[in-house]
C-alpha cells in the first residue's frame, strides 16, 4: 500500500494520462494577457539533450513592469509530492482570476498580485504541464528535482534579468516544507562569490502545513483525533501502537514501511471517524478541482499560456516519488543555514490532522538553530485581521511562527483573506500588532 495521504484527493480525480513526451520542443514561453492581468507563461527546457522542461506561470504585478519596477517575486511550490502549482495557486485565491464552479473565470478580489509579480512553478518535472522525455530526467526525489528547479532558475535569469534583478521570495507548502527549504539552501550555497546569473537575492521563504522532518511529525495523529472528540480510547490505543512501530522504523532506517504505517493511520482514522478529511477536521467531503483541471486541459487556455495543445494537465502524478524513501527523510538540517541567511515564514492551521499543530510545533523544536529557544521563549502576539482574531504569531530575529485559526491544511484557501495579510506582513515587515 502506498501513502496517499499527502496528494490531494481532489487533484487525483484528473490523473489517468501521464505527462508526455512532446519531442523537442525548445522553449515556448512568452507573455499572455487575459481580462486585463498579463505575464509570461510556457515551458523552458531545462535539458537540452532530451527536451524536458519546466513550466511556469508568471503573473505581473498589476502596476508593475516585471522589466523596469522593483516589486519583489515570489515562487510557489505545491505539495503533493507531484501536484502542480498552476491549479492549485487558482485553488487557492491567490491568481487575480480563480475558476468557477461552471469552469468560466472569475475575477478574485483576495488576488496577491496587487503587491509582488507571482510564478507558479510545476514542480517537479511530471506535473502538470511540466514534462519529461526521458526516464532520467525524472528524479523522484529532493536533492534531484531541487537541482532541476535550479537549473530552471537560472535559465529564467539569462533569458529575462530584470526579473530576478529584486528580492526573491520562495514560498512552499505541504511536501513544500521539504523542497522551499532545499531550493533556499541551494541558492544561498551557490551565491557564495557568484555574479548573476547564479545569483538570487532571495530574502526568505515560507512554508505552510510543513511535511519536513518526518521522525518528529509523527506520532501526534492519535493524541490530536482523541482531543478533538474523533476517536474513542480503544481507537487511540491501536493508532498509538501505529506510531510507535514508525518510530522503530524510522530509526532502524525501513523508511519505505514507516511510509506505509503513515497512510495506515489515516486509512484508520478515516475509517473510525466515519470519513473525516484528515487535511480539515471540520469537514467529511473532499477538495474538488474537476472545474480548474477542466479549464487548464482547454485548448483556448493552453494557446494562451504557451503550453503544448497535445499534452494533458496533470493536477497531480501520483508515480512521481513512488517507490522513494524520500517521503520519510528530512529537509530539518537545512535550516539553520537558511536562517543565519533570511527570514522564514512558517505557518500551521488549526484544523489540519495530517499536519497537526504538535507535530509543527516539535518540528520547529527539534530545529537546530541557536534562535531557536529565544523563539520558544518569545510571548505569542494576538494576530487581528480587520478586528477579528485570525491566528497567534511567534517572531524572533529571523524566523516568524504562525497558527492560522479555522483553517485545514490549505491555509490560503480555507481563510484567504486572513492568509494574504500574514503574507504581506512577512514580506513588507509590516508587525503584527495592530
Ligand atoms: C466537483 O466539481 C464538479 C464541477 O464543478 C462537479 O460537476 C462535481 O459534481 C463535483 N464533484 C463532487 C464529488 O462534488
Ligand atoms: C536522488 O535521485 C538521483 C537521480 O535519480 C540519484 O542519483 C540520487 O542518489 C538520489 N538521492 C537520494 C538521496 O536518494
Ligand atoms: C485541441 O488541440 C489538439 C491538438 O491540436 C487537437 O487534437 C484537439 O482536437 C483539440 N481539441 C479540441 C476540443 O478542439
Ligand atoms: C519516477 O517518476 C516517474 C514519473 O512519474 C515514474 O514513471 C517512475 O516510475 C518513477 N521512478 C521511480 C524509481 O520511482
Ligand atoms: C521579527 O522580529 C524582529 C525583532 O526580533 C524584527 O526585527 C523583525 O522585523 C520581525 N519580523 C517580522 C517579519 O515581523
Ligand atoms: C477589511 O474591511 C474592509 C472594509 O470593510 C474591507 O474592504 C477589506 O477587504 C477587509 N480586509 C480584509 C483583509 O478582510
């Protein structure tokens, strides 16, 4: 059995293609226009001897020249791992326009690009309108598409140099919290004495709803359900057992079958409860993406953003990363270098069980950075939206800690409003006292 757990349910309604081989295509990214909003969008080949390539979507901010102004840009990473960053930053309120029901456009009010020029990325090669032409170029794993993204970065900075001629921000979530903190990383190790292109003037990064330290994430599933009345103390028993058997495999190293133990638990937890979402315990349906994957697979869409009109969208590939242990393994150590360097965001909603506010919080305590205890030891601040309480916020010197209230494990869908101010908070450093 594998883990299903951390790939949206809702994207893999749309997966039976795979992404395909499209021939040599070479680039096709150019600029797109669509009810007022404009950017650039396509693919651009990060291998040159097979074709494969990256897609990316990039939205200008809407006063902005991306060519002339000085507005940051910030990339975004989905989760999965293998779902793309396309539909879900549409899923998330975050695009000027979002998708109905009915699968039309619609213009979003909550939309962030008032304030940064923003790239969705489709990451890692396999998703979404990202592809490869050879078995080699997928890597399955961190370290491996992490290099890949890079090479991407630094093919966008030769092509276009005003882009990255600002901060960068680097935003990732779910299995996010695994690769904004390896891409970070990569970046601050290549700027050492290199001249743009190789260099980035990356300010920080964010990650929402971590899947980053497995070992320390755990073992709180059981003591989260039971405390919010889901599970009765027999049930907790059996889930405790669980995750006593994943400690023991993860320290003696079977990280495949603590894997297992993990979608295990949520199978049970599902089941027990009657079919809870266990990325929103206030819910017992799924995410739905049917209208957004309908739109993006348009002919008419993928004429506009520079995809190939043969290919299919794939919300989510379910293969990319199977058969790894990358799932099990940590993203953690790179921290401390990360925030000796630039600040990190990272945030945690209340009603997520996969990703539960324990298991973040002895995440970022078992984080080996000498900040750490005074971010412990820091008094918590009210964080109000409009008058309205929306979260608590932990910041010391670099590293700000947010839990986002009424929200499951997609913060920026569930409270988008409240997430857009935490994100301009961060980045404009604006306080959160007020
Ligand atoms: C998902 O959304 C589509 C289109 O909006 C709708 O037709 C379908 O019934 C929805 N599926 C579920 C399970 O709600
Ligand atoms: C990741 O994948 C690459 C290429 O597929 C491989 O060379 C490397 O050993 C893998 N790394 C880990 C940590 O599994
Ligand atoms: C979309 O474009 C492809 C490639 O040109 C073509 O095969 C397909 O029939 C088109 N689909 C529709 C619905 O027109
Ligand atoms: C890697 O991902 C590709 C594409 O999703 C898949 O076809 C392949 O089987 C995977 N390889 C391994 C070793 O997991
Ligand atoms: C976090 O707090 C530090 C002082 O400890 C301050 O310098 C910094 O600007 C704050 N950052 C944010 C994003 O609020
Ligand atoms: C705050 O309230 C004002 C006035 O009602 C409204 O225009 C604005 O959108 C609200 N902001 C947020 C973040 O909810």
């Amino acid at each position: 059995m594998r883990i299903k757990l951390l790939n949206l349910a809702l994207f893999l309604l749309a997966l039976q293609a795979s992404a395909q081989s499209e021939g040599l295509l070479g680039d096709t990214d150019g600029e797109w226009n669509f009810l007022g909003f404009t950017g650039y969008a396509g693919e651009v080949v990060i291998n040159p001897l097979t074709g494969s390539s990256y897609f990316y979507w990039l939205f200008q901010a809407i006063q902005g020249n991306i060519l002339t102004d000085k507005y940051p840009l910030v990339i975004w990473l989905a989760g999965g791992p293998g779902c793309a960053s396309g539909p879900a930053v549409i899923f998330d309120y975050i695009t000027p326009f979002i998708i109905d029901d009915n699968g039309e456009p619609i213009l979003n009010p909550n939309n962030w690009v008032n304030q940064v020029h923003f790239m969705a990325i489709d990451h890692p090669i396999g998703t979404g309108f990202s592809f490869s032409n050879s078995p080699n170029d997928y890597k399955n794993n961190t370290s491996g598409d992490t290099n890949q993204l890079y090479t991407l970065l630094v093919r966008l900075a030769q092509k276009y140099p005003t882009w990255f001629n600002r901060d960068l921000y680097i935003f990732g979530v779910s299995y996010g919290g695994k690769w904004a903190p390896a891409i970070a990383y990569k970046i601050l190790s290549e700027n050492q004495g290199a001249s743009p292109p190789y260099r980035f003037n990356l300010k920080g990064i964010g990650v929402g709803d971590p899947w980053t330290n497995p070992a320390v994430q755990t073992s709180f599933y059981g003591y989260v359900a039971y405390s919010s009345g889901l599970i009765n103390q027999e049930e907790l028993s059996i889930i405790q057992a669980y995750e006593e058997e994943i400690q023991n495999q993860i320290s003696s190293g079977d990280l495949y079958e603590a894997q297992n133990n993990v979608g295990m638990v949520m199978e049970l937890i599902y089941e027990y409860t009657g079919g809870i979402n266990t990325y929103d315990i206030r819910k017992f349906t799924d995410y739905n993406s049917t209208a957004i994957e309908y739109w993006l697979n348009l002919n008419s869409t993928k004429a506009l953003l520079h995809a190939p009109l043969n290919m299919e969208h794939l919300g989510c590939n379910p293969n990319v990363y199977d058969m790894t242990t990358d799932f099990m393994e940590s993203s953690a150590m790179l921290f401390p270098y990360i925030l000796d360097n630039i600040n990190v965001l990272m945030w945690i909603g209340q009603d997520d069980l996969l990703l539960n506010t324990p298991c973040v919080e002895n995440l970022v305590a078992n984080i080996n950075w000498p900040g750490i205890q005074g971010l412990l030891n820091t008094n918590k601040m009210i964080w109000k939206v409009n008058g309205t309480v929306a979260g608590y916020v932990k910041n010391y010197s670099t590293f700000t800690f947010v839990h986002l209230l009424k929200s499951g494990h997609i913060g920026c869908h569930d409270q988008p409003a409240n997430s857009r101010d935490m994100f301009f908070r961060f980045i404009y450093n604006e306080g959160w006292q007020q």
